[in-house]
C-alpha cells in the first residue's frame, strides 16, 4: 500500500494500542472516515513475504478479529449489517471446518480467541469503547425499565381484551379467521371506521405472536410493545439533534411513558400508541425526502411510514397531511417553479402509494366508513357530548394538561395523589428550554427554529385540551372525523410530541456544561433526581396497574368461559345454516359489549356511541324492545323474536345490583340490573312457556326463544336488510384489493434494495 505522509499524520499513523491482526484495515477506515480516497491501480504488483509465526495462531487471529470489529465496523444499513453478521459467521464457521480437516481441536481455539478478544477491547481505554460501553448503558436501562413492566404484567390471569376490546386470538386459525370477517355486515354498528382498521392492523400482528410466543405472552407482547417502540423512534429521532445520550434517554422516557401512553392502554386503544411511536420516523424522512430531489430513499421511507401510522391510527393523517403540503408549496416563498411542480408530484405519489399499499382498507373506509361519518352529528348527540366530553375535562385545567395528566389519572389509578404532583417537572424541563438556549434564538440558529416552533405548537395544544368546551367542541361536532380529539388524550399525545426536542435540548445543555468536579457530582444527582421523578410520575407502568384493575375490575380482561358459550353458539348457527341474533344479560359496556363485540359480532346491540354518529330504523327499533324487556311486557319476547333473537344469554357472573331497567347512555341502549333478577324473570309465569334452557354451565345460562322463526324474522328489525351495496361491493373485490396491495409492498420493497437501504 502507498500513503502520503500527510494522510498519516493527519490520522494519526497506526494505532499504537492495536493489535498486530487488522491494523492495516484499521488504518484504512480511519482515512476514509477521514475524507481521504483509496484508489486500487489494476497494473501495480504486491510481492507480500508471510512466513508462519504466532500472529497467524488461531486464538491470535480470533482475538484480533473480534477486536478489529468491535473497533471498527459500523453499518449504516441493512446491507452493511447482514454482510457484517455473514463474514463473522464465515469467520467462526471457518475454525470448525479447519478442527475438523486437520483433525486438530486446536483448531477451535480460534473461537474462544474471539471471546477473549471482546474482553481485551472493553479492558482498553479507547473512545470506542468508551462509545459502545454508553449505548450498553442505555441497552441495560432500557431493559431494566421495560423488563420491570412485563414481569409486573405476566402473572396477570384471563385473557386481556385488546385493540378497542378486540380479544387476542386463541389460535393462528382463530387470528387469520378475524382478518378475513374484516368487513361482517351483520351488525350495522360494527361498520364503524375504527373496527376494519383494527382487523387490518392487528390480526397479522396477532398471527405472528401467536407463532414465536405462547398464547399468554402474545397478549402481553402485544400490550407493552407500543412503548419501547415509542422510546427506541423518540431515542432515535432525538439522535439528530442532541448528543448526549442522558438526555436522550429520559427524554424518550417521558414521551413513551407517561400517564397518557398508559391511559391509552387502559382505554383498549393500543393502536394510538403504534401510531405515537411510528409519528418520529413519519416526520423525519418527511423532512429529509423533500431536501433532497426526485424520489429519494428517505421519501420512499416516509411513505411506509405514513402508511404504517395511517394503518395504526388514521389520526396520524390529521398531523402529517398539513405538514406535508407546507413542505410541498414551501417553493413558492422562494419563487422556484421547477421545486414546487417536483414536490407537488412527489405528494401525489405519496398520496397514491398509501392508496396502494392500504387499499382494503382504504377502499373499505371511502366506501363505508367516511360516509358514515360524513352524515355529521345529529342533535340528540348533546347528551353524549355533555356527559362523556364535558365530565371529562371538568377534571382537566392548563396545570394538569401542561403535565400530561393530573388529577383525572389521580383518580383512574387509584393510587396516591403524590405521584400526580411531580409532572410538573415535564413541561418545567421543556419551557426552560428557552432561556438556556437564548443566545441560539437571538441569533436565529435551527435549535432556536425548533424551539420556537415546538413552545407555540405546545402552548396551542395546552390550550386547546384545557378549553375544548363550548364553540369549540361545536366547531368539532361539525367535523365529525375531529371528534377522535373530544378525548384529551389524542391532543395530549401531540403534547408529547412538542415537548420531545425541548426537554432533550434543555438536559443536553444541561449536561454540555464544563464543570468543577464537585458541581459535576452536583449535576449528576440533580439529572438523577429528574429521572427518578418522571419515573415516579409513571408509576403504574412500574407496579403493572395498567389495565385500572383498581377502577374497571376486570374489564379487559375476557374469562374462558365466554370463549366457551361463543363456540356452542356458532356450533348452533353452523349446523341451522342460520346466523340468528343474540340478547346477553345484563347487556353493558364494561362486562358484556367490550367483550363480545368480536366473540359474537351477531348480538343484538350496537357499539357504543353508535347513536353519537347516526340515526336508524334498527336503533330506533332496538330502543323499543330494550325498553318492552325491562318492563316486563308479555310481548318482549315476540319482539325480539321479530328482531332475530333466537338465544337469550343470562350471564350470572356479571356483578350488576339493582332491578331491571333500561338504559340510553352515551346513545348506547343496555339492559342493567342484577342478573338473579333477570333469571326470576326468565323462569317466571311471564316467560315460562315461551323459552327452553338449552345451556347451563360455570354461571352461564342460555335461553331458546320458542317464540322465533327463521322465516318471520324482520330483515328491517334485525339489521340484515337492505344489505349495503358497497360492502358487499368491496367483499366482491376483496382478493383483488389484497394482491394490489401486496403487489405494492413488493414493487417497493424492490426499488428500496435497489437504492442500497
């Protein structure tokens, strides 16, 4: 090799602490990493002399090795570390071949000298080990704290509901079968936009847990994932901004979790959670991919991105569209045609490849879902409106939302309000952002750009979540898409979002400071201090209540038993050939509708707030024969019969009190009261010779309706009929939308390997 002295000395020559093996390859790196060119001269000669000597020993060229890769090899891509994990295989793989063809064990020591070389690396005292002993320290708390979490959650018994109350699949086929009935017709209510989206993202999901992990751990894999993903995007997002790896670690830590993050769990609504962690990536390739021109690596990222988050939470649209058209007419400020008319073009192909990529579930939501929610709220929405909005942020004002929670989590959790009181320290950590930056911002640098941008998008979300009340909130009822935001914790997740860059720069700058030895100690506690409050303040991630066991009991949670009655009751409508309906009692939110809307999508009911978004002949009917039931009426049960009702279902482990009575809350009918109430009154004179016990079995009873038939069934009653043409359009063309869709993904994937990802 030829190097010009200038080259060497500029790097440093050879690294006097480097083993003899590799130190060539070392040096290399080092001058590229320098900016210097190698050049391979196809005409030069290079006579080497080797003779055999202890470098060439296995357990020397094993040592050496290990330390060369450790030191040195850093992929960037998927390309880089597949080659990387291929020549270390090769590499060990080599020894065994050599053991076994010179019959000499000797041979293997090659192995074990490469053991021994990543201690003799952590044993020096290079930068590099210093860099990779700081990302282990990381590697550990992160497992530390996540690890904490599933061991507090894993004893948990039943099966958890998840994914607005979605059970986790007993089995692939019972995870695949959900996938397919994406689109059931048979309750109107379950056409609501959320439900197909939930059966799109998260039945493959579920498919592949349930092949890699046991069923018990699948659910709970499935339930803490969302928040290291959201620490590890937050972690690297943080990367391109600040260095230090304090405070991108409690930074991340905040906006993974947080009284939010866990509240979105206790809610049902995981998939929010997927969508706050794949947001980071969505908005930094969407930066990246319009700096540069044509359609780059990192557009094409931010379009699976963007398409990934739309699949997880279509709310992640709502944040990233308006983003995406500043990027795009941002030309115009600048009077450039030829960028605008490139950036328009590129928006359009990314609209069209989310199309593509999503186009069963896409075609399924312009077809159903928008028109559904298009029709605008109606004006007996009011009540929903005052009670579950309204009651809501009466417990939320500026000082609970400025800390992601408050006093409202006070009360969910049921634990100590200390806990609740050291949030403030997040929005102190953001806000002091600003003076500690203040010389950036007077001289307008890009740190003061994001600052500014981040406080005002902060200050306007405070706002927002504390007054969303009054005009506002019938300004969002005119808009019914916005109505995902009438819950404070959709606007608080973008909360976090602002806080992110400004707490990280506020302890990066915190920790940048040069200081004496004891105010370093100083610091040091200080940061320490700062951790073990944010970390105190998300204390029912620590101690495993993050299913409000002490607030809800057990409502996600889905006995065996349930699974059991479900299966006699489609073994039931598999051997008739007919898909009658079904009554549960007591019929409720918490104990029977958030479990059964999957089980038995066939019950007659609707999902909740089904009344806030539309008016119908089946709900308006369904309210009659909820209110003839509860009040005895001799009729009820001819009624239901007209409405399809074949099975009664008396759930005796319900714990309900009171009398029978009918209930229109939050524009959902139910049936309450004590189950032994309804028992009495399905084995009295009223009812005794309309109905037949037919199932009795651990505290579940279920009822014949003699009074039904297949062929006197109201199809209007009952919800069946008229079938909605673009449903079944769409189950016509559903394999088609699939194969386009995968057809897709794969014209993607290709031309991301050919652009070297």
């Amino acid at each position: 090799m030829g190097v010009t002295r200038e080259a060497m000395e500029k790097v440093g020559g050879f690294d006097e602490h480097f083993l003899f093996n590799h130190a060539d390859g070392d040096l290399f790196i080092r001058l590229k990493r320098a900016g210097y060119k190698m050049i391979f001269h196809p005409e030069v000669t290079v006579l080497h002399h080797m003779r055999f000597g202890p470098t060439r020993f296995p357990e020397i060229m094993g040592r050496d090795t290990a330390f060369y890769y450790l030191k040195d090899v850093r992929p960037k891509s998927v390309r880089g570390w597949i080659g990387a994990t291929i020549n270390l295989k090769v590499f060990l793989f080599y020894w065994i071949f050599k053991a076994f063809q010179q019959k000499n064990l000797k041979q293997l020591k090659g192995i074990s000298g490469f053991i021994n070389g990543i201690f003799v690396f952590f044993k020096t005292n290079s930068p590099e080990r210093n860099r990779i002993l700081k990302k282990l320290a990381v590697l550990t708390g992160f497992l530390l704290l996540f690890g904490q979490a599933v061991r507090k959650l894993y004893p948990f018994k039943g099966m958890l509901a998840f994914g607005d109350a979605w059970p986790m699949p007993q089995s692939s086929a019972q995870a695949w079968e959900y996938f397919k009935t994406a689109w059931d017709t048979h309750n109107p209510g379950i056409n609501m936009p959320g439900v197909t989206q939930i059966s799109f993202m998260l039945a493959p999901i579920a498919l592949l847990l349930k092949v890699i992990s046991p069923e018990k751990l699948s659910w709970l894999i499935y339930l803490i994932l969302p928040l290291p993903l959201c620490f590890l995007s937050a972690y690297w997002f943080l990367g391109k901004m600040v260095r230090s790896k304090v405070a991108k670690f409690i930074s991340a830590f905040i906006y993974s979790v947080n009284p939010i993050t866990l509240g979105e769990i206790t809610g049902g609504s995981v998939t929010t959670l997927y969508a706050h962690a794949l947001l980071l990536p969505t908005i930094w390739f969407l930066y990246k991919g319009f700096q540069k021109k044509g359609v780059n690596k990192s557009f094409l990222l931010f379009v699976i991105f963007l398409t990934l988050g739309y699949l997880a939470s279509d709310h992640l649209l709502i944040w990233i569209v308006p983003l995406m058209i500043v990027y795009t007419v941002k030309p115009i400020f600048n009077k450039d045609r030829k960028t605008l008319v490139s950036n328009i073009l590129k928006s359009l192909f990314a609209g069209i490849s989310v199309v593509l990529l999503t186009l069963p579930y896409t075609y399924y939501y312009l077809k159903t879902a928008l028109p559904f929610l298009g029709g605008g709220v109606k004006p007996d929405v009011l009540q929903f409106l005052l009670k579950n909005v309204i009651d809501t942020y009466n417990h939320w004002g500026n000082k609970q939302a400025m800390r992601f929670g408050g006093n409202i989590y006070q009360d969910l959790f049921g634990t100590d309000y200390h806990w609740a009181r050291f949030g403030f320290i997040i929005p102190l950590l953001a806000f002091l952002s600003v003076p500690l930056h203040l010389k950036e911002i007077l001289k307008k640098e890009k740190k003061a750009l994001i600052i500014i941008l981040c406080m005002i998008g902060a200050i306007l979300t405070i706002l927002f979540i504390a007054n969303a009340r009054g005009d506002l909130l019938n300004f969002l009822a005119k808009f019914p898409f916005l109505l995902r935001f009438r819950n404070p914790s959709r606007p608080s997740l973008l909360l976090a979002f602002f806080y992110l860059p400004m707490v990280a720069l506020t302890l990066d700058r915190i920790t940048s400071f040069r200081l004496p030895a004891l105010f370093s100690k100083l610091r040091f506690g200080i940061i320490f201090v700062i951790f073990i409050a944010t970390a105190y303040y998300a204390i029912p991630f620590f101690n495993g209540d993050m299913t409000l066991s002490k607030n809800r009991g057990d409502t996600y949670v889905i006995p065996s038993y349930y699974y059991e009655v479900t299966r006699f009751i489609n073994n039931e409508r598999a051997s008739t050939k007919d898909n009658f309906r079904t009554l549960w009692l007591p019929w409720n939110h918490e104990d029977a509708e958030m479990k059964l809307r999957y089980l038995d999508p066939l019950t007659y009911s609707v999902p909740i707030n089904y009344g806030a978004y539309t008016e119908n002949s089946y709900l308006r009917d369904m309210k009659l024969v909820y209110n003839a039931f509860s009040k005895k009426d001799p009729q009820a049960l001819d009624m239901l019969a007209d409405a399809g009702v074949k099975f009664i279902v008396l759930n005796k482990n319900i714990k309900d009190t009171g009398k029978i009575r009918f209930e229109y809350e939050y524009q959902t009918p139910g049936l309450s009261g004590a189950p032994e109430k309804y028992g009495k009154l399905l084995n009295g004179n009223i009812y005794a010779e309309k109905i037949e016990k037919i199932y009795d079995k651990e505290g579940v009873q279920i009822y014949n309706n003699l009074r039904y038939s297949k062929e006197e069934v109201s199809q209007e009653i009952a919800g069946f009929a008229p079938a909605n043409k673009d449903v079944n359009e769409l189950q016509k063309i559903k394999n088609i939308t699939i194969v386009v869709s995968l057809l897709s993904w794969l014209t993607l994937g290709a031309i991301l390997i050919k652009k070297k990802v």
